[in-house]
C-alpha cells in the first residue's frame, strides 16, 4: 500500500528536537525522522524509541525512526531544523553565527539534495540570518522556507499579559513584528483582550515592563537554564506553523519570510504576519504602521541587514 501518511523530518535530535518529535506524534501529524549527526546516534535512536512506546501508551499511529542518515529523511513533507549550538548566559543569539554557519551549510545543502519539495522551518539562530543562508544554500522557493521566532515572540507577550490582568490567555489577540533580537517590536496598537484595546488594560508604564521582558525573553531562560535555551515553547510554535501548512489550515502567524517590498523592506528574511498554508507562505500581510512603528521596526531591520553582512556562504 502506498504511503499517505505525511512525513516530517526534524533535523536535530537535541532539545527542541526531541520535544518537536513528541508533538509531533502527540497532534498525529505523521511519521517524523528525528535526525542528527552520527556522534548523537544513541539520543535520536533512544528518543524515538521512547516516544513509540508512549504511543503504545496512548494510542497513536505515527512512528518516530532515529537516525544518522539524511536518505532516512528523504522526501519529507516538512523539514524543521534545530541543528545548531544554543547559547548561554552573557551570549547574544549573534555570538552563535559562525558556528551554527557551518551546520547550516551542511543542513541546507543536504535539504538541496534529499528534501527539495519540502515546507522548512528553521529554527537555529540568530534566527534571520540563518534562514537567509538556508534559503540561498538549499535554492527553494521564497514561499516554501521561513524562520520560526514570532510565534514564540507573540506567545511570551500574550502569556505575560494574561498574567498581569489575571485573564484566559484564549482572549489576548497580540502580535510581535520584526527580527529575532532585543529590537523586536511588540505592536501594543494592534494588541487586544476580548476585543478591548490593551492599552486601555493595562497602565503605560507595566505595558513598556510587558514589552521589556517579552524583548528579552529567550535570555530570561539562558539565565534560568545555564546550560541552554528554551525549547517547550519553541517547540509548540514550530508545530503550529508545521501544522498548518501540513493541514492546510490558512492561519496568519508571524514568520521569518523572504520581503520583497512589504513594509518598504526588501531582500532579507523578517518577522511580519504570514498565512501558512498548503502553498507554504501563502500571504505576507502588510500591516499598516505609524511613524513611530515604522521607526522601530527599520531599527530592527537594520540589526538583521548588519548579522546577515557577516554572513559569508
Ligand atoms: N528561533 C527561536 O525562537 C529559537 C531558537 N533556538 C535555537 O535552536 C537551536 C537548537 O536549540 P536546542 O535544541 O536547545 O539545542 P541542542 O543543543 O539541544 O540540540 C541541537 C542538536 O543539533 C545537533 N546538530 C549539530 N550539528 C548538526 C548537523 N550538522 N546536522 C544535524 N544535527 C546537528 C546536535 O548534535 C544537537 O543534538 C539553537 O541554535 C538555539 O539557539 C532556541 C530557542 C528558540
Ligand atoms: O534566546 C535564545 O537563545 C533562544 C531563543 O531564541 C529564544 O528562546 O527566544
């Protein structure tokens, strides 16, 4: 019988890896390759046979194979990299670069090769930079390559706000622009609970502590971790976008996508409101700013356009 089961491939076994393969199988998404280098043969070979026996447990039909071998992954639906060095504390995302560089020349020419029909997600940091070389390295369609970050971005500002007014966070509708850095923008004008303008909620001076702490939330976790960065939440965000893609759901998240004149910005992939369906990136919505936006999100623009020059491919 043919396979008709979707199949996705998770390169790196690690962390977010290993938590991407779990939820994966959990959302019965399809077959997952949970590949990594061969020295982390043991880790992926254990973690997927740790998840199929909790599917035993619980009853799911999707299997996670364990494996060193790119041909294992061949012909994935999806493909969502984790592969790279997470840093830690007193580390900015950009001091990863030039290591994550050389993984990510491996990675993307290996997708070239086996994975050319693929939807990928990329996940390694610093975030926009390493999607701009995946993109240019593996030669895929604008449409079928973006960066995860806003998703994470926008569900830290929405857990913080519901903590602050004590509300569902099923309510707060919120969206956090721009690159994966400290000059992130957290659009506040666009943010609401229960259809009620978050700025009329909450006091100016907790919102900018909101936005503060939002901005700086991957290092929040560095500090809290020592020995890397987050990965439950990180791995939740990469999976809806996964899924709706896979499900064809339509659903506007933010994304790292390729611009081409949205926002006045080209050239460089940057977080701004994508629909992510069966066409991959179906839509960048361009989101109508004021002048102090705009001010803040060419700032961030122009921290990702300077990590993107050191880039050399
Ligand atoms: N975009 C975002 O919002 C976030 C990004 N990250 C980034 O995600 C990356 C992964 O984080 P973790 O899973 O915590 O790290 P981890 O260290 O637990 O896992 C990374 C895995 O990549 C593997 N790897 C190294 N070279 C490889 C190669 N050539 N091919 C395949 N696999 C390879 C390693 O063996 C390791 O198992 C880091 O760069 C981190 O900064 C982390 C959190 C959020
Ligand atoms: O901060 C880091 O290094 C990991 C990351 O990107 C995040 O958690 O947002």
């Amino acid at each position: 019988m043919a396979h008709t089961k979707k199949k996705i491939g998770l390169i790196g076994g690690g962390q977010i890896g290993g938590n991407l393969a779990l939820l994966a199988v959990q959302k019965q998404l399809g077959d997952v390759v949970l590949y990594d280098i061969p020295v982390a043969e043991g880790l992926v070979k254990g973690k997927a046979l740790d998840i199929n026996q909790l599917s035993a447990v619980d009853g799911y039909d999707c299997r996670v194979t364990g494996s060193t071998d790119w041909k294992d992954v061949a012909g994935s639906d999806v493909v969502i990299i984790t592969a790279g060095v997470p840093r830690k504390p007193g580390m900015s995302r950009e001091d990863l670069l030039d290591v994550n560089l050389k993984i990510m020349r491996d990675v993307a020419a290996n997708i070239k090769q086996h994975c050319p029909n693929a939807f990928v997600i990329n996940v390694a940091n610093p975030l926009d930079a390493m999607v701009f070389a995946l993109h240019k390295i593996a030669g895929l369609p604008k449409n079928m390559v973006v960066g995860m970050a806003g998703v994470l971005d926008t569900s830290r500002f929405k857990c913080f706000v519901a903590e602050a007014l004590g509300c569902s966070i099923r309510d707060v509708e919120a969206l956090v622009l721009g690159g994966h850095g400290d000059d992130m923008v957290p659009l506040v004008r666009h943010s609401t609970v229960g259809g009620v303008p978050l700025t009329q909620l909450i006091a100016k001076d907790k919102l900018d502590a909101i936005i503060d702490r939002t901005r700086k939330g991957g290092a929040e976790l560095v500090n809290l971790y020592k020995t890397g960065s987050a990965y439950f939440a990180p791995a939740s965000s990469s999976i809806a976008m996964a899924e709706s893609y896979l499900l064809d759901r339509k659903r506007v998240l933010p994304a790292a996508a390729l611009l081409e004149g949205q926002y006045g910005l080209s050239g460089y992939f940057f977080g701004v409101p994508t629909q992510i369906g069966a066409g991959g990136v179906e839509k960048i919505i361009d989101v109508q700013l004021n002048d102090a936006e705009k001010a803040e999100l060419n700032k961030s623009f122009e921290s990702v356009k300077k990590t993107v020059g050191e880039v050399k491919l």
